[in-house]
C-alpha cells in the first residue's frame, strides 16, 4: 500500500511542477495564409503537448503487472501514462480511503477524483486515455486472483456505458488489453443485438461486462443464467450522459438488483461480493456534475468525498434530485460532501484552434458546402465532423453532399460531373438502425480520410483517431456541449481545428463561452469565398460588402436551389429538416433563451438554408395538410368500426 502512495505523492509533485509551467501558445488555422506560422509553430505546440500529457514515469511503476504494460504498449500505443493515468491507477489500486486532486492540462473539464472506502467519484477528461485509466486497474485486480477465475463464475465488473458506439469502443479496448490474459473473458450487451445470443454468451460466463442500461436491466430480470454473484465493481461511464438520455430508472432498478444503493441499512453487507468476500467498488465518470449526478452517486457510493476543486469554480449544493428519472429537487437529509459544478472555467488544448464564423441565416447552406470544400481541396487526406441538432438534419445533409454536382460548369477532364464535396460522406445518429451505426462507427475509425455528418451521439467518449477538424454547424447550447464537441480533436497531443458556425442575432453566445474561459477568433470568410472562381464572369469584390450578396454565394446558392427542386425525394428530407430544425431552436433552455430566440428568425431565410424556395408556411402547411389527412382518416376509419359494432349489438 506504501507503495502505491508513494507514487501519487511523487506524481502530485510533479504535476504540480507542470501547472507552474503551463503555457498557451497560439496558433493559425487558416489553410491558405497560415501554413507557414503552422509549420514554423508545430514542432514547439507538439513538445509542449507532449510534456503536458504524459507522465515521467512508466506503466510498470504504477504496479500494473508486466504482461499489461506491454499491452499497452503493443496494442494501444501507450509508450508511457498520460497524467491522469499516472495519478489514477496507484490510487485505484491501492484500496485505501484515499482522497486524490489531479489537473490535466489537456482536459476539457476540471479534473477530480474521489477515493474514499473503495469508492471512486471521477470527473473524467476528454482525450487522456479515461478508458485505460478504469480498465487497467479491473484487469490487474482479476488477473491475480488465485485460483484463476473461471468463466462460470460470471460477471466480475460491469461497465455502464449510455451508447451503442461507446459501448463497442469500450468492448474493443478490452479485446486489446486482455490479449494475454485468455482467461479473463469480455463481453458486450446492447439493444439492437440479438437477445437470445446475447443470452447464450451470458450463459456460458462473461468476466468484464460492458453494457447499455435498458439491455442490462432486461437480462437481469429476464435471463437466470446470467451470474453476478461474484461482482467485485460497478463503472459508471459517461454518467452525466447516461442520465441525459432518460436511463434513471433503470439506473436506480439496477443498483437494486445488484446490491449496491447505499442509503438502505444493510449496504455495507450488499456491497461485498459474495463468493470471494471482497469489498465492492463502484466508479462514476462524469464530465459534468449535477443535482442527478449527485444522486447517483448518494445512492451508488459510500460516502464520497470530492477533493481537488477549486472554491471559485465548485460550489456545494445540499440538493438532491428525489429519484434519476424525476425533475425534482429538495434538500437532502443525507449530509454527503459531493459538489456540483458551476461556471468555472474549462481547460482546452493548447493545440485546439478555435474559430467562429458569423453566417446570415440564408447563406448558411453555401458557407458549409464552401468550407468543406476549401478544407478536402487543401488537404484531401483529413478526417472532419460537422454537428447538427437533429437527425432530420443530418439525413438531408448526408444526402445532398451524396448528390450534389456544384455548378453546372464545373466538369472533371472526362466530362463527367464531379460531387461538389469529393471525399467519403458517412452519416450517424440515434434513429439509425444499429447495424448501420456500427457499420458507420467501424468505417469512420478505420478511414483515413472520411467527413461524418452526425448528431450529438458522437459528441461524448467516442475516439475517432486523426479528426482533424470538428464544425459545429448547429449550435450546440450548453457551454459544456461546445467542450464534448471540440473534444473529438486535439487528442493526445494531436492538433485540431474547430469552427463554429453563429447567425449574427447569436453573437452573445460568445459572451457564453468566455464566462467559461473558451475564447473563439473570428474566421476569414470573405477571404475564403472570395477564392472561389466564377468560370465567365469577372467580379469585384470590393463593391460587395454582404456575405448574401457575394457572387459566389448567390451562384451557388441558386444551384442549390434548383437541384432541390428537381428531386423530389431531396425536397421532402428538406421540409423535414426545416421542421425539426425550427423545433430544436425553440428547445433551448434557461439564459440561451435569449440568445437563441425563435421570434428572432425570418422563417423565410431559414428555409432558404435547406435550399427551399417555398416560404416556411408553404412547408408547413403542406407537413400539416399531411397530418389532418391522416386524422381524418383515422376517425373515418374509427366511425365506422363504430356502425358495425352497433349493427352486430342490435
């Protein structure tokens, strides 16, 4: 145990060292004027990348055992630990009433952990291998068990993960780790997959159980040959997250199952594992904390104690939600020292460029195409993400971007027409069918140049390599939503870019994100759309002062427009994308209100940036003449099942 402290005591010292020595160098994005500073720039950016995320020491100094640290080496690429990885795992392994600060230079959040009688309360990073950090420790513990364990002694640790995506990014983690330890079983469950094989692979034993809540909680009730008897730990992944999506009740009706809610008399003995005796240990990733999150932990955690916040930017709160799935909050008879957070500032990459661009609403459609183009013209071989807010959005993007030509006159040699955007379009997100998004999670990670057009699914845990780009084309409201965006990129001490797209009526929204520490420069436009030729037509520039106005804009943008108008099915994706879209800007909750005001828009240039030449009435009366037709029918139909059922009576 001495030995293990040891470690972190020498690894706060260190990182302490770090925090005096932090810089924050800045950096050009601009492809075309700045690829001289970017390369003049890079070689110092990466050093300090380098210094600030990874530790001094190895793998094997952190007791994990030989045959692991070369896993990680071999098959992860982990030369050494990162900060967090270094800080954490000694302490994870060490089994002591253990209260632990770390800071992450490279994080997107504040970083805690919290160690107390075997329980951990973690507020995770963004980038810094959080996945190793939990599953490296598990391993270590299972692998030294004598006798070995078996597959019939079932689950040993359950890892909760809120998507189908992470819940394979996590599986395949272990897949890597576990290569030489063949006895140590992983497994997955998740909706979507069949039920009756997942049942077998539960019947035969799974030792590391990775799981969405619904499928999780359906087996538990449902499949008796599912042993957890054994369970040593329970691992909340992206906790916050889990509860966004609606699965607090599950949450709440799982910890029951299993033995592990703390505010009942008998917690201590329901908290140890049956079989080997051992003291179970539960751990909560979260990258935000609130009044839920605390729940979650009040009734997950044995008394957790949050250390290594700083006063101004936490504050403690004596609330606590009544259950996970309910709204409502009172004070809490329970006194448990668990913080939530407030507005305290967020710490980005120092290898992150963040750009925002000021787009009138009706030219938005045009600026994206524009920019996307710039970026695979400039670099072809570069992975990007572009954000939206709806699904509706994402399929009619993913649609055009997969049929669009461009301009009439622009040809290739051949004469054939080119796409507008020439790289490989994938799309993603929740209304997809499961074996889609697989296929959509493998092909993105495995390609080396590819644009993914998705929703928020993708925004949290997920990690893409090489994405060299991340565009937040729908704004994404929370200032820790913008974070989990831009955290796709920069990983690792890799550069990134991020750009965020703002109607000039949204300008306060950068006022949002500095109270936060986030600070955006302005993007050229003007300079990139002025690059644009106009093949026999000569402009100039200078008499053009709106972006609306632009030649390249206005051309553009009729091609647009007629192109939607003859494809009948692309006008249908883009009514719908028009209506959803409408639906999720007056969705914005609290001080966004009155940034992101739907009585603030002209409806008419709204459309115009799905392409449509209809007025948004026009759209919405057609949607709704669609559903009265449907109502209508359903009480013809209802009528006269009615008369028969009278005619039968009588």
């Amino acid at each position: 145990m001495e030995f293990y402290l040891g470690i972190h005591e020498r690894m706060n010292k260190y990182i302490a060292q770090r925090r005096m020595h932090n810089s924050t160098p800045e950096d050009n994005w601009n492809r075309g004027e700045a690829a001289t500073e970017i390369s003049m720039e890079k070689g110092n950016i990466k050093k300090k990348s380098i210094e600030d995320i990874f530790a001094s020491c190895d793998f094997s100094s952190l007791g994990l055992h030989p045959a692991l640290c070369d896993q990680l080496r071999e098959r992860m690429g982990f030369e050494a630990p990162t900060l967090i990885q270094a800080q954490a795992i000694p302490v994870i392994l060490s089994g002591r009433h253990v209260c632990l600060q770390f800071f992450v230079h490279v994080s997107s959040f504040m970083n805690v952990l919290c160690l107390t009688c075997n329980y951990r309360l973690v507020n995770a990073a963004t980038g810094t291998g959080k996945t190793v950090t939990y599953l490296a420790p598990v391993i270590h513990q299972l692998q030294k068990c004598d006798p070995r364990i078996q597959r019939s002694d079932g689950t040993f640790t359950l890892v909760l993960v809120p998507t189908h995506e992470l819940c394979m990014q996590v599986y395949e983690t272990l897949q890597k780790l576990l290569h030489r330890f063949h006895w140590i079983v992983p497994g997955y469950i998740m909706g979507g997959e069949n039920r009756l094989k997942e049942k077998a692979r539960l019947r035969k034993g799974i030792s590391i159980l990775v799981a969405t809540p619904g499928r999780l909680l359906d087996h538990l009730k449902h499949t008796s040959s599912f042993v957890h008897k054994n369970l040593r730990s329970i691992i909340f992944d992206e906790a916050d997250r889990i509860l966004e999506l609606g699965f607090g009740r599950e949450i709440e009706e799982i910890i029951d199952i299993l033995g592990s809610k703390q505010n009942m008399s008998e917690s201590k003995e329901n908290a140890v594992s049956g079989a080997t005796g051992v003291v179970r240990q539960n751990l909560l990733l979260s990258a935000t904390l609130n009044e839920k999150v605390n729940h979650l932990a009040n009734i997950s955690l044995d008394n957790p104690v949050m250390i290594g916040l700083d006063d101004k930017k936490m504050q403690s709160s004596n609330k606590q939600v009544t259950s996970l799935d309910s709204n409502e909050v009172k004070t809490s008879e329970r006194s448990v020292e668990v913080l939530i957070a407030s507005n305290g500032e967020y710490k980005l990459p120092a290898q992150l460029n963040q750009r925002y661009v000021k787009v009138p609403c009706g030219s938005r459609l045009v600026v994206l195409l524009s920019i996307l183009k710039n970026l695979f013209t400039g670099e072809a071989s570069q992975k990007i993400v572009v954000f939206f807010s709806t699904c509706d959005a994402v399929d009619f993007h993913h649609a055009l971007l997969s049929r669009f030509p461009g301009l009439s006159n622009l040809q290739s040699e051949t004469g054939t027409r080119e796409l507008f955007v020439g790289c490989n379009i994938l799309k993603l997100h929740g209304n997809m069918k499961h074996e889609d998004r697989v296929k959509t999670f493998n092909a993105f990670k495995t390609e080396k140049s590819a644009l993914l057009l998705s929703t928020d699914v993708s925004a949290r845990g997920l990690d893409f390599p090489k994405v060299r780009c991340i565009i937040q084309y729908d704004s994404p409201g929370e200032a820790t939503e913008y974070v989990h965006r831009v955290g796709r990129t920069a990983r690792l001490g890799e550069r990134g870019d991020s750009l965020l797209f703002l109607q000039p009526i949204e300008a306060d929204y950068l006022r949002e994100l500095k109270k936060h520490g986030v600070l955006l420069t302005e993007y050229p436009l003007l300079k990139l759309l002025d690059g644009f030729p106009l093949y026999g037509q000569k402009y100039h520039v200078k008499k053009f002062v709106s972006i609306e106005m632009h030649p390249w804009v206005l051309c553009l943008q009729k091609s647009l427009e007629s192109f939607i108008l003859t494809e009948a099915m692309m006008k249908k994706l883009a009514q719908n994308a028009f209506c959803s879209w409408v639906r999720a800007y007056s969705a914005h909750r609290g001080d966004l209100k009155s940034i992101f005001m739907v009585k603030k828009l002209h409806l008419g240039h709204v459309a115009k940036s799905f392409a449509l030449k209809e007025q948004p009435s026009l759209v919405g009366r057609s949607v709704q003449k669609k559903h009265t037709a449907k109502r209508k029918g359903e009480q013809q139909r209802h009528r006269e099942g009615g008369g028969l059922k009278k005619k039968r009576k009588t």
